[in-house]
C-alpha cells in the first residue's frame, strides 16, 4: 500500500509528541512493507536532513504555532493556491492508496479539501486536537482585541484576502484519540457518528523498565511536557509549598519542558516566592531519547492539565515505567487513568488536593506498589504502540478496498 501522510510539522523539527508519534507510524508501517512519504509544511526546512521521502514545502498560516503577523493575511490566497499546486503534483506523482492526515493545525483547511477532492474516499483523518472546531489562525487573530481591529479584520478576509475553498472538509474517514476527543468532534457537528471511531494512541512498553522503589520514603515528583498556564505546572509548586515541613523534606520535583519565556519566568519566581526553590528543578527540554532514563529516576508523574486534554501519551510513559500518576480527570485522561485503582484522580488548579494526595502516597508505599503494577497492566493491555499500528493499518486496507468500490460504483452509474 502506498500512504501519504499528511502533517503540519514533521521530525526533527516537531513542536511535541503528536509529530513524533506521525513519524513513528510511518516508520511502522513501512517496516511493514509498505510504502510511505510525508508531506509537511516548510517551517524551519533549512534545518532539516535531506530526506527523500519527507516533502517540506507546505506554507502555515503563521510563521510558527505563536507567531502571527498582520501581514500573512495579504499573502494568504496565494500560500493557498501554491499549497493545492504542492497537493496536486504529490499526488500524482506519488500515486497513493491511502492519504492519512494528522496534525493539521495552521495548516489551512484547503490542504484537507484538496487531499478529499484528488483521492475521493480514502482520505482518513487521525485527530488528538481540536482543530476542526477552532477557527483558522487569520480569523483567530483578527477577532482578538477591539472593535476596530476586529472590523479590519472582517473587511480583509471578505475582499482581499478570503481563503481560496470555504467548504468544509467532509471528514468520511475519522479516528480519534479517545472517546472523549470523538464525541467533541461529533457534538460540534465536525464529524458524524458513523464515520469516526476510537484508536487510542500508544508507545512501546519495552523502552519503560519498572524500577521505582515504592518502599523508599522519600518522593520524586516529575512533570513532564509543555510549560503552559493550561498545563497547571503552578499547581505542583503550589503544592509543595502546602505540604507539613517533615513530608516537604522527603519531596523532589523535577519539571521538564519548555514554554513560552513569561510562564517559565513565572514558574521561576514561584518557587522562590514559596520557599521550594531547592527541592523544585526546572530542567528544561531533554531529548525524546533521554525520557525512559528521566522516568526510572522519578517515583510520581504529575499530569496537572487544566484544559481537556484529548490523551497524554506521558501518560502512557509513565505508567509502563512504574510510576504513579497523579492527573486531573479532564478530557480524555479517564479512559487510562482510574481514580483508587492505577492512579490517583486530582481536581484542575488545586494545590491543597494534590498536596493530600502526595502526603498518601508518601505515608502508603504499599498504594504506590499497587498502582505501578495495575498501571504497567493497563498499557499493555490497551495502549501499545504495536496494537495501534495494527488497527491503522487494518483500517487502511478497509478503506482502500472500499474506496475503490465506490469509485467504481460511480463509475457505472
């Protein structure tokens, strides 16, 4: 099988784990014996390897995913008309049976539209985001601010620089992330019931080797992932501070990633305020590579999202690597995690809650050793990398074969 895959950034110059788990499959799948080329956007492309089957040429609505300027807007009509021109000639040149679309964001929706109209029903999505609700990066930031601008903004988009396709994508062919993630997708009425169904994400359990000691009576917290007020990385800092000074004394946190250089000043200044500064370490970002050696040293992730978050695959780390996870019950989260039996549930923002629950944990070595063993059980039996492969894969084939009956179908008729 031939497969294209589509995605708004690409390895090694990714912006988070979803472009990493993107190339991931394509590599699976053609370890498989199939034959795959990524098409992405040519953000940073000077910096990448030269790559045979990895095209960087597609333009993004705004420099990056934060940088926007007033005067892409002017250029919008013909990033778009040279995006379908990129779509076009890969597709004929490429000839694919398959078109898988993933990260989409900042993208413009037209990439998606002229992947459906060159290879009509066999075009699937893999959705872990909320970017076919969310308004593009143009009307998202001439709706911002006041009353004139936002007029600006109207008068622009309608004359000068309206986007070349208006319809909507048709999304036949939908997997998404969680059960969570499919149902806000079908109530915002993006997708339908029937075209869309659940594939959860997954990791390769073999790379995370249990070997925390649950019978040490210190604790070594660890959070892991984008710096952002959504992320609630405050809230493990507040925390600390709450603990009694003889648990605080037994308590390490570590908090890797990067973020936008006024949060991580924040979270700075934090802990200096509250008195942790010694017991808190900002590490920043580490390689991928580097993870399965960062979780053997730590005891406890922290998954503090304030926002729905679709499914983490830290998450799914953590648990193969013997820790517990402490999380908030927000979007996806409790389709992995269960409060009392694999982890421990904590409410959004709330630092006295999560102080209680790493007082339990420290005090209760044998809470900790029944989570580890129920969690590494939970991934192996539900969030593998292989078992995830197995069912994309199983669904390309699905949608090959019934893609060209249609066509044929039409044909006839």
């Amino acid at each position: 099988m031939r497969i294209l895959l589509i995605s708004n950034y690409y390895p090694p110059l990714e912006i988070g784990g979803w472009e990493q788990l993107a190339r991931d499959v394509a590599d699976a799948l053609s370890a498989r014996g199939h034959t795959t080329t990524a098409l992405t956007s040519r953000h940073r492309a000077a910096e990448a390897p030269d790559e045979p089957q990895v095209c960087r040429a597609l333009h993004l609505e705004s420099l990056d995913h934060v940088h926007y300027h007033p005067s892409y807007l002017l250029s919008r009509r013909r990033h778009e008309a040279e995006n379908i021109r990129i779509m076009t000639d890969t597709v004929r040149r490429f000839q694919p049976d398959v078109i898988f679309i993933n990260g989409m964001w900042n993208l413009p929706v037209s990439v998606a539209q002229t992947a459906e109209t060159l290879l009509p029903h066999r075009v699937v999505y893999y959705i872990a985001s909320y970017w076919p609700l969310e308004a593009d990066a143009h009307s998202a930031y001439w709706r911002e601010g006041g009353p004139v601008k936002r007029l600006l903004g109207q008068v622009m988009t309608r004359t000068l620089a309206r986007p070349v396709r208006r319809d909507a994508p048709a999304f036949e062919h939908v997997l998404c992330v969680s059960e969570f993630m499919r149902r806000q997708l079908i109530d915002g009425g993006a997708v339908s019931p029937e075209n869309s169904r659940v594939v959860f994400n997954g990791i390769n359990p073999d790379l995370f080797t249990p070997s925390a000691d649950a019978s040490s009576d210190t604790l070594r917290l660890l959070y892991a992932g984008r710096l952002a007020p959504a992320k609630g990385v405050h809230t493990a800092i507040e925390a600390l501070a709450l603990l009694p000074p003889e648990h605080r004394a037994r308590v390490t946190l570590s908090i890797v990633g990067s973020g936008a250089a006024a949060y991580t000043a924040r979270l700075e200044a934090l802990r200096q305020a509250l008195g942790v500064a010694d017991a808190v370490t900002l590490r920043g970002q580490v390689p991928r590579e580097e993870m399965p050696s960062i979780l053997a040293a730590h005891d406890v992730l922290l998954l503090l999202s304030i926002w729905e978050e679709p499914l983490a695959r830290m998450t799914q780390e953590a648990m193969a690597a013997g820790l517990t996870v402490i999380g908030t019950p927000t979007g996806g989260t409790p389709e992995i995690l269960a409060d009392g039996e694999n982890g421990l549930w904590v409410q959004p923002d709330n630092p006295a809650q999560l102080a209680e629950r790493v007082t339990f944990l420290l005090d209760n070595p044998s809470a900790r050793e029944k989570f580890a063993v129920a969690a590494r059980r939970t991934v192996l039996k539900k969030f593998t990398f292989h078992r995830m492969v197995d069912e994309i894969e199983t669904y390309f084939t699905a949608i090959q074969s019934a893609g060209a009956e249609k066509l044929s179908t039409g044909a006839t008729q």
